[in-house]
C-alpha cells in the first residue's frame, strides 16, 4: 500500500460502473482519494472544482469523448497525469491520446489489478519528479537573486566610500570623465565644488577620532540633503568633499555653495563650541567646465586653488576660481 505521504487524488472516468467501482477499489486499496464520475461532462464538472493529480478515464462515452476530457483537463491543470482506458480493439484511439497529452493507457477488461497499480505508479512518479523540478527551479531562481543581490551590493562596496557612505575617490575620477565627456557631447556647462572641513584637526584632537568619523558622516548627509537627485557627492579624502553639479552654470553654482556653507554652519553638530568659530563651518571652491577648464585634471586643480583662496580669507566662506 502506498504511503500517506505518496498519495494522490485520482479521478475515475467510465460509464461503466462495473469497470469504475474495480479502478476506484484497486487505486483506493492502495491509499489514494479516489472520486468517480460517470462522463465526461461530470467529471470536467468535479474537476473545475478541484484539481486532481491523475486521472483515469475511458475513450469512449457518450456526448463527450475521453479524449475531449483530456484536452480540457489540461488547459486547466497541465500537469494532471491522465491515463486513458480503452479496449483492445481501440490501440489506434490510444495513439491518438498519447499525442494529444496523456501519460499512458491501460486495455480493458482488467486481467490483473496490479497493471492499474503499475501505471498510477507511474505517474505517480512522474508528478513527483515535475514537482522536484519546480521546488529546484524555484531554489535556482532565489539563488541567483541572491547572487545579483550580492554583486549590486559588492559593487555599491567597490565604489562607495566605508566611512561616510558616499562616493569614493576612485569613483569619483571615473564620474568626472564621464561628465567631462557629456558635456563636450552636449555643449552643456557642468560645476565642480571643493569642499573642506575647517579645523578639522583641532575637532579630532578635542573630541577624538570617532567623534571625528562621526562628524564627516553626518556633514555627509547635511550636504546630500541640499543637492538633487542628479548631483554626485564624494569623499575626495580626510576632511575633503567634492559635489559635481551636471547642467550648472557657475553663478548658480555659487548660489548652492553658499547654501551649504551656512546650512552647515548653522547645523547643531555635538562639540562645535569647542570650534573657533563655536560652529562646524566648511570652505569652498568653486569652478566650472568648460569655462574655467577643457579638462577634469586642470577643472580640480583649479577648484582646489579657490578653495585655498576660501581658507586664505577666513574660512567659513566660498570662492570662485577666477584665472
């Protein structure tokens, strides 16, 4: 007798009711749920309700054929086994229905039960090996979202900076290129802002240098949270910052910078009494491609040199690099 675990719903198709009652005994002796029906049309009714696993059913019967029955089943549930029951005089019918879709056939009358066995055995089998393909199937696909999930992920690692989370300097030489490159194409005008933590040194030595690392992150987010979508934000290195500004003429350019410059100066960041100026303040230097520079190495240099103009002056201040 089959296990628990190994049985299945059946369907049983004959008008004949001698020849259902020795299906449903045999298939149900060996633990299946077994259902009857006595045509066609009954039995698509039943199985409308309910799918089953394998279903028996004769060729032939009035009104509608087996093999009808068998198309229908299989537009619902292409994966119900059906095991056609024909005579021996209807091999030719049988052919039919293999290739119309059915697993097998059995010949009537019934010499031995154990034949009815063997085949819901059989595609009994099948069911289990097409459900084994499915659950590997299904675990292929989750691993390999798993795999793109962990190769956005160690790309995100490959160029983001693992202390404040932005942009790396790497990253950052490779999106100026980029930009560089658009606005030639494109005939449109891009900014460079420098920026650098001023006493930054003197911050660390008063509070140490988690207190530092912990200050660099949120001026980080203090900065990205003025910027658009469509700007870029970097950690050039130490206390250095740079946002690069696509479609950005330099007096608008100007206009951010001294955004940020007094969002920063005016944001409650724990230990800025200690600073000179009882606030975190920030220099930057401002240029712009293609005005100032026809290439990203001299656009830098330049953004750097009015940012050393910015601490030259004061600090806590912006400046635009002018030749």
């Amino acid at each position: 007798m089959e296990t628990m675990e190994n049985s299945k719903r059946i369907l049983v198709v004959d008008d004949n009711e001698a020849l259902r009652v020795v299906l449903s005994q045999t298939l149900a002796g060996e633990g299946h749920d077994v259902v009857e029906a006595a045509s066609g049309e009954q039995a698509l009714d039943v199985f409308k309700e309910t799918s089953f696993d394998v279903v028996f059913t004769d060729i032939v019967m009035e009104e509608m054929s087996g093999i009808e029955l068998l198309q229908e089943i299989k537009k619902i549930h292409s994966d119900t086994q059906v095991i056609v029951v024909t005579s021996y005089a209807s091999l030719d019918t049988a052919v039919n229905a293999l290739r119309s879709g059915a697993y097998d056939y059995i010949s009537k009358p019934f010499e031995d039960p154990d034949l009815i066995t063997a085949v819901a055995n059989r595609a009994i089998d099948k069911l289990n090996l097409i459900d084994e393909n499915k659950k590997l199937v299904e675990e292929l696909k989750e691993k390999n979202l798993q795999l793109e999930e962990a190769n956005i992920l160690l790309k995100e690692q490959v160029v983001r900076d693992g202390l404040t989370g932005l942009y790396n300097h790497r990253f950052f030489q490779e999106h100026m290129a980029t930009e560089v490159q658009l606005s030639l194409r494109h005939n449109r005008t891009f900014a460079l802002l420098f920026l650098d933590v001023d006493y930054f040194k003197k911050y660390n030595d008063t509070h140490g240098h988690l207190a530092g690392d912990k200050l660099l992150r949120s001026l980080g987010e203090v900065i990205c949270g003025r910027l658009r979508k469509s700007d870029f934000t970097a950690r050039y290195g130490g206390e250095e910052f740079v946002v690069v500004l696509p479609e950005t003429e330099k007096d608008h350019a100007l206009y951010v910078a001294e955004d940020i410059c007094r969002i920063i100066a005016e944001h409650p960041f724990p230990g800025r009494e200690t600073q000179p100026m009882k606030k975190v303040t920030i220099s930057i230097g401002v240029a712009a491609f293609p005005i100032d520079a026809q290439d990203k190495s001299s656009l830098l240099a330049y953004a750097d040199m009015a940012l050393y103009n910015a601490k030259n002056k004061g600090r806590n201040q912006v400046c635009l690099y002018a030749p």
